[in-house]
C-alpha cells in the first residue's frame, strides 16, 4: 500500500498559485505535473495518491478547507498473458483487474445468450463471442447504471465456474469486454481476425496463462469547501484519476486544472452560495469507489446543491469548448446559455452523461458540464498512450476556468 501524502510532486510557486493574471501558467503547470508518468494515475498507484496529495496542498495554500476521503481499492497491474489455441499463439489483451491463473483444455463456446445457458460443463475454458461480446460489460456491482442482459450474462459465467474467459470481439483492435475486480475467474480479449483456431475447430483445445498482480491500496477524494453560511452550494468537480497506461491530459489533467483554477480565481468568494471543489477519485476504475463514498456522504444533502459543474474531456488542441446543462430550470437554462453564446472560444454542446455530472444528475441536482467540442475525435485519444499534454490547448482551459466562475457568478443573479 503507498500512504496517502507523501506525493513527491513538484509544488508551484504560491504566487502562480493565487495570481489571477497566472491562470493560463499555472494551469499549464498543473497538467505538466500530472501528466508527467506516462503510466498514468490510476486509482490505487502511487501516482494517483501523489495526485492527491498534490491537489490538497494547492487548494490548502488558496485557503480552503480542504479533506481527502479515503476508500480502500485496489492496485493491479498487467504483467502479460499467453495464449495458445490449436498450437498456434494468439495475441491477447489481459482484462484490466483480472487475477491471475492458467488454463487448459477443450474450449466451450457461446455466442449468443442461448447457447451461454445451454452450457453445463463446469471448470472448462469458455470462449464468448457473437452478442454477447458486443459492447463491454458493466461490472457486477456497479451501482449506477447495470443492464439486466449484462448481469445475466455474468451470473451465468460464474456460474460454471470457468478455470477462465477467452473473449472475442470483432472490431480490429480488441475492445474490453471485462473489466470488472470483483469477477471470479481469469480472462482476457482476442479479435475475431485471431480466433479462428478458436472459433472454427471442434472440437478446439486452448492453453491460457494470465499474469497480473494485485495489492491492496488505498485512493481518496481530495474536497475542499468555501463556508460562507450559506444553505446552498455550487460544487466544482472533475476526476483525477486516468485509465491504466495513459497519461491522462485530456482525460482528466485537463478537468482538474479547470478545477484548482477556479479555486484560485474565487478564493477571495464572499457570496450567496458555499463552494465545494471537489476531485473524484475513480471514475475510471472499474467500480467508481470515490463516487461511490461521496454519494453515501451526501445522500441527504444532495437537495442543497443549486448548480454542479462537471469538466471533463476539456481542451483539445482543436474546437472550441462544449458546454451543457440538465435538469436546470428555465431561468438557470436561458442565463447560462446566454453566458455560452457571450464567449467566442465556448459552444452550446450535446447532452453527454459518460462522466462524474451524471451522479448529480441522478439524484436530482442541476447540472453543468463542459468538455471538448470535438468530443467524438478526443474519444480516439483518450485512455490511450497519445492522450499527452500535446493534445492540449492551454489558453482553451484558461477560458473554461473563467468561464466556471461566471456560471457562480450568473447564479448570484438568479436569486
């Protein structure tokens, strides 16, 4: 386990920290400090506490009160595995937070729901494919959002307790299928174009090893408040944490820039909302366990929150920044459009809920999200080694910070 505080990141200047005038260098600043491990922080590693540890001291030095939240989790790594089907070798993909294990034996196949449920031999190797193997599937206990077909599709699996799982897919490059901790059996992804001996041959016999390496760690929210007295509060939020192997500055270096710039920019705030800034920790781990503690924190005070902002997937090199809002009243929807349509580098974008605004979204809160405007081209780049500091556009996220503390600011006239 790597203790929590004890980052070794380099702190900037106090002055880059509080100046206004800075916003653009210190954003720049941060999303170098963060990116700087190519592997990227994911929950658990060392990075990802340094991270933390790193964000805490900045919004302390603002002023704030400022607490990390911490929850236990997990830090895997893949170390390879190796499949051999039919004698020839098959490049494999290890499912992210698979233990390990090694298997042998005649393949069972299932491409369809049908043919998973005729299925009786116990402890075999199991290839899935076909519709079942269509889209990832959600982890078993991920309390969000768990479609029955996906649960039904793991209960069945666990139960023949495979010795492991062959998934195969049909796109070029192999897309996770499983990723989920708390599966019991081992398994990895193949693409169709190298499964023939997998697929074809019957019967086929298949030998599979799955190396990884798991310990128990510990990550953390890091939340600081601005208490003004108020009943209400705006909450600030972005997630630090970055998919396994990826730098992480679009996804999300870039959000939490946004984030402690903001804080910087309102740290003198004396208005009629308290202000919460919040970094959640794991929304690219497989169970989301800092949304997940902060919904159990705030279950009951969900009701106070009048407006959160979400930053997410923001400023790429190209387009201008997307902003959307859900579930604000059609006071707060006009007012914030019209903040929208005053900034030249800002656009009202399309409604997107594969982030951190979705939690407040579903708990009834007004929402506010901002991303890339050219979101579909950032999801080719993001949880991928290209997503570096040279997809960003600094003076982008410069104008998204602004932009954050004009949404507070527009609220202050809705009263």
């Amino acid at each position: 386990m790597h203790p929590l505080g004890q980052g070794q990141m380099t702190q900037p200047s106090l002055s880059a920290t509080l100046a206004p005038m800075q916003t653009t260098e210190y954003i720049a600043q941060i999303v170098a400090e963060l990116c700087k491990d190519a592997s990227g922080r994911p929950t658990g590693s060392k990075a990802n506490q340094q991270a933390a540890a790193y964000s805490r001291h900045q919004l302390h030095a603002m002023g704030y009160q400022v607490r990390l939240d911490r929850f236990p989790c997990m830090d895997w790594q893949d170390l390879g595995s190796v499949l051999n089907a039919g004698g020839d070798a098959v490049p494999v993909q290890t499912s992210p937070y698979a233990p390990s294990g090694q298997a042998s034996g005649i393949v069972e196949k299932a491409s369809s729901l049908g043919e998973l449920k005729r299925l009786r031999r116990r402890n075999a190797v199991i290839a899935v494919s076909g519709e079942l193997t269509r889209e990832p599937l959600m982890p078993k206990n991920f309390p969000f959002y768990n479609p029955d077909e996906h649960r039904e599709i793991i209960s069945l699996l666990e139960a023949l307790e495979p010795q492991a799982v062959i998934a195969v897919t049909s796109s070029a490059k192999p897309v996770t299928v499983f990723e989920d901790g708390d599966l019991t059996f081992p398994s990895v992804t193949v693409c169709e174009e190298h499964a023939e001996a997998l697929l074809s041959r019957t019967p086929a016999r298949a030998e599979l090893i799955v190396r990884t390496r798991s310990a128990s760690s510990e990550g953390a929210n890091c939340i600081a408040l601005k208490d003004t007295g108020a009943a209400e509060r705006i909450v600030i939020c972005a997630h630090i944490d970055t998919h396994r192997g990826s730098p992480g500055a679009l996804d999300n270096a870039a959000g939490v820039s946004v984030v402690l710039a903001s804080a910087a920019l309102l740290r003198e705030y004396r208005g009629p909302f308290n202000l919460e800034f919040v970094l959640f920790n794991g929304e690219d781990y497989y169970s989301n366990p800092g949304e997940q503690l902060y919904v159990a924190q705030n279950r009951e005070r969900f009701s106070s929150v009048a407006l959160a902002v979400n930053i997410d997937g923001a400023g790429y090199r190209a387009g201008r920044t997307a902003c959307t809002c859900y579930q604000c009243d059609e006071h707060l929807s006009a007012a914030l459009a019209e903040l929208v349509r005053s900034e030249p580098d800002c656009v009202l974008g399309a409604p997107w809920y594969e982030s951190d605004h979705s939690l407040f979204i579903q708990h009834g809160c007004p929402a506010a999200a901002m991303t890339s405007e050219m979101l579909e081209e950032v999801m080719t780049v993001t949880h991928t080694p290209m997503d570096t500091v040279n997809q960003l556009n600094i003076g982008t996220l410069a104008t998204a910070a602004r932009m954050t503390v004009r949404m507070v600011e527009t609220l202050h006239t809705l009263i």
